[in-house]
C-alpha cells in the first residue's frame, strides 16, 4: 500500500491523503553497511581532535591578545582579543558536545510517529 493513497481536489486546492503510516520507505542506520565505513570514523575523529587543538590555539592567542591590549589601553585589540577567547571556548564546547547534540537530535527524529 502507498504512503498517499488518494489525492483529492477539494474546493480548487490539492489535498493529499496519507492512508499509511508504514510506508514502504525505511532507515535502518548502520554504520557497517558501506565500505571504508572505519576510514571515514577514523577521519571524523581526526578532524575532531584537528579542531580542538586549533580552538586551543585560538585561545592562547586570543587570551594573550586580551593581556597585551589590557595593559597597553589598546582597547580595539582587547576586543579582538576577548572575542578571540569567546569564539574559541564556544568553540570546544560545541567539539565536545557534537555527538550527544547529533544524538539527540536523532532520537528526537526517531520519535516522531505520524
């Protein structure tokens, strides 16, 4: 049986009927259907750790840029600096909290019955 199994034209607009709600389409996530499966874990991880070690990076860079303009009243390298230290720490908590934010995102999809 189909998902829409009758399309009706009611009062001049198109109305769509669902009269399943198993349609013949579904998802079955696994990761070890596809080949190269491992690689592309191995190089999300890769990238991963890459971009906690450049929001580091940023950090120092920004923290030592909020010192140097703190002290010299440079106030637009205080901003720069500041905000540097904001968007690096933002950053590594979005690196940290990616899976469980996908996670949750994906059971949220997964609860949703029509």
């Amino acid at each position: 049986m189909s998902v829409l199994s009758a399309i009706h034209l009611h009062a001049g607009h198109l109305v769509l009927a669902a009269a399943s709600t198993s349609g013949p389409v579904q998802l079955n996530i696994s990761s070890s259907n596809l080949p190269g499966s491992q690689q592309l874990q191995s190089l999300a991880n890769g990238i991963g750790g890459w971009a906690l070690t450049f929001s580091l990076v940023g950090l120092v860079i920004g923290a030592a840029a909020w010192a140097l303009g703190s002290h010299s009243q440079n106030y637009q390298q205080t901003f720069v600096g500041r905000k540097a230290v904001m968007i690096s720490g933002l950053a590594a908590l979005l690196i940290g909290a990616a899976q469980p934010i996908i996670n949750f995102f994906f059971n949220t999809g997964q609860a949703i019955k029509s």
